[in-house]
C-alpha cells in the first residue's frame, strides 16, 4: 500500500509538485500499527492533480482534496493550505492554497499528525511530532483552547486518538477541553457517533470512558448513562446502555439489535429458547451485560438441536401429505409447535418420529 502512495507522490513531484504522505499513516507506521488510509498533501491544486491522473480521480472535490484510486487503494490528496474562518465552530468556510508544507501543518489538529514521508520514505518532521510519539502524549499544534474552538470535532478526535494509541492528553489539551466542551453541542449526531464507535469499538475503550468522563463529555454528549455501562465487549452493547436510541442515528437493524439485547435483559439467557429466538450474539451481549460467563452462553447455544427453521427435517408439504390436507395455516401452527419441542429436547429431529408427534397430535 505505502509503495503504491510512494510511486504516486514520484508522479506528482516528476510534473513539478512536491507531494508527501501525511497524518495517521506516517503517524501509524512509526508505531508499527497498521493504518487503513493514506492521507497525501502537496503544492498541486485539485484540478492539477487531476491533469496528472486523468482517469483515477473521483469527480467531487471538496475543501480542497481529491481522491485519487490506485490499484484500488484510495488516498485523499489536500493541497496545502491556511484556513481563515470557520463556520459553528466545525467547518472552514474559508481557506486559501499556500506554497508551503511547514504552514500547512500548523492548521493541522495533533502533533502526532503532522509527520511526513517524502517520496524516498524519509520521514520529515517539522514540528517534532516523534517526541510526542514517544512521550505517547497528544498535544495540538499551536494554541489548544483556540485549535478546539476553531473546530470542535477536534475535541473528540483527541479523545480518539487517545483511547486507539493508549496515549495520555498533555495537561494543556485536557484543560482546553474543560475550557471548550459545551461546543460539542454544536457538532452533528452523526458525526458524533462516527467518533464515539472508533472509541466504543478499540480495545482500549475503558480509557476512552474514563477520560470522556473525567472531562465531562458525558453531559455534552448527553449520555447519562455512560458512568453506569456495565460492560465493554461490544459496541451495541455499550450503546444499549446508553439508551439514547431516539437521539443518535441508528439504522433499523441496529435499534432492532438493541431492542433484542434489552429484551433478553429481562428473560433467562440460559433458556434454549431464548438462546434459539435471539441468537447467540444478541444473547452473548444480554449475558455479558448481566455478569453471565459468555462461554457457558456459548456452550449451551451450540448444544441446541437445531439453530434455525430449516434445520427441521421436514417440511410443510411433507406435513400436508401425512395429513392429507391441503397446505393451510394449520402448518405454521404445526410446525412452530414441533421447532419449540425440537428446541426444548422434548422431540428428537428425526422424520418418523416427528412424524409421529404430528399424528398423534393434529390428526383428525
Ligand atoms: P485516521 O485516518 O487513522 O483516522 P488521521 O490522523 O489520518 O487518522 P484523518 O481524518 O484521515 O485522520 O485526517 C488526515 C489528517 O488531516 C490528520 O492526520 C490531520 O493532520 C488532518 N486533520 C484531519 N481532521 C482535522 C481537523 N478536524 N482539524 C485539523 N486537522 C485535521
Ligand atoms: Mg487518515
């Protein structure tokens, strides 16, 4: 992936650019973790870097960036720049193109993300970045409480950024944040759920907790829950406690995934219908929340006779033949009452003998 964006930044500088990775990935790579994106800046305006990859460029442009798609691997090219204003303490509104690398790292968020690599894989650090690597502490180019009233999503990227890397926030960042927070308010639920999942979904989510909630980003994000969450296993289940479904944007399977989790709240996970009609990740989340060891969840789900519907061994039409009845409702009932006693250990998954059941009991 990093030679690819190598040969792509050779490009750029052979039609007179300077081009450089920036940002989590030089960031990533210097802690031997693995990074997902490349991030690219360079001299070249958006419809320069166009002129030089004609066919690989995606049509919309916006605040200055261009993706370019190689070999399938996507990199967000931003020309260099200084923002003047922003709008609502998020977006800037205006924002000029410069000529120089060292000025376009200082509008950018974390030291940490500020190292560069040149097109021979020499790193290139301005503003020290690698100390703060080190240290495995966060700190904001320039002036904190204006780098977060400036933009207020940089609040919660800090916060990010802290609980993926196990870094701590320098004193002054922490202060700023006290100083900032109300901004959050400002900022989208959608955006705010984008950054709350990186942080609910890394290993490392108990720190991330602790430190929202020693800064008191709880109540700016209103969730009031988020002292009492029980469990970190997983990212719904953090979110089911929290309860605010009808204030952050869910899809339809994810409240239907938390209205599960809460009703197995309240039923007997070990019962092999619940475990049978919920599901074995619903019913691992419910178990963990409740303080119930997940592997004797597991167990006993893997030990139910069947898991689903078609795992029965017969079907509606063999059942109509063996009444002798034309298909009708009748068989939903028939075969719903068979699938609980098939679950139940009551009647073996076995054709003559599920057989018999039928005609001992639906006969007429
Ligand atoms: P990752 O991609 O691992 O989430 P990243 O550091 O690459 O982390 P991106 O969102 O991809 O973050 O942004 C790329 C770079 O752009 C950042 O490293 C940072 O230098 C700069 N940047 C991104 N968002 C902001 C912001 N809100 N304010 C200032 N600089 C930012
Ligand atoms: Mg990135």
């Amino acid at each position: 992936m990093h030679d690819i964006a190598l040969k792509l930044i050779k490009k750029i500088e052979e039609n007179g650019y300077v081009a450089y990775i920036v940002g989590g990935f030089v960031r990533d790579y210097l802690l031997k973790i693995p990074s997902s994106d490349i991030d690219i800046c360079t001299n070249a305006t958006p419809s320069q870097i166009r002129t030089i990859f004609p066919h690989s460029c995606l049509p919309n442009e916006a605040y200055g960036s261009i993706t370019v798609i190689l070999k399938n691997v996507h990199f967000e090219i931003t020309t260099f720049r200084r923002e003047i204003s922003y709008m609502n303490n998020r977006k800037p509104i205006e924002f000029e193109y410069i000529n120089d690398l060292y000025e376009d790292l200082k509008r950018r968020d974390f030291v940490i993300n500020t190292i560069c690599m040149d097109k021979d894989g020499n790193i290139i650090d301005l503003l020290n970045g690698q100390k703060d690597l080190k240290k495995r502490e966060i700190n904001t180019v320039g002036d904190s409480y204006h780098k977060f009233l400036e933009d207020s999503l940089r609040i919660l990227r800090a916060i990010r950024f802290a609980t993926i890397l196990n870094f701590s926030l320098s004193e002054d960042v922490k202060e700023s944040i006290r100083n900032t927070k109300q901004l959050v308010r400002n900022l989208s639920y959608h955006r705010k759920k984008e950054e709350l999942n990186k942080i609910f979904a890394s290993i490392n989510v108990r720190y991330g907790i602790k430190l929202l909630l020693e800064l008191g980003l709880d109540q700016e994000l209103e969730l009031n829950n988020l002292k009492n969450i029980k469990n970190f296993d997983d990212l719904m289940g953090i979110w089911t406690q929290l309860n605010v479904d009808s204030l952050y944007p869910f899809t339809k399977n994810e409240k239907e995934i938390m209205k599960q989790i809460r009703t197995v709240l309240n039923l007997d996970n070990l019962d092999p219908l619940v475990l049978y009609r919920y599901g074995l990740y619903v019913n691992s989340i419910a178990a963990s929340i409740k303080n119930i060891d997940k592997k004797i969840v597991t167990q006993k789900y893997n030990a139910l006779p069947i898991k689903s519907k078609n795992e029965i061994v017969i079907n509606g039409k063999d059942i109509s033949k063996l009444l002798d009845k034309k298909p009708g409702l009748f068989l939903k009932e028939i075969i719903n009452d068979i699938e609980e006693k098939i679950v139940t250990n009551q009647l073996l998954n076995e054709k003559s003998k599920i057989e018999n059941y039928i005609l001992e009991h639906y006969h007429e």
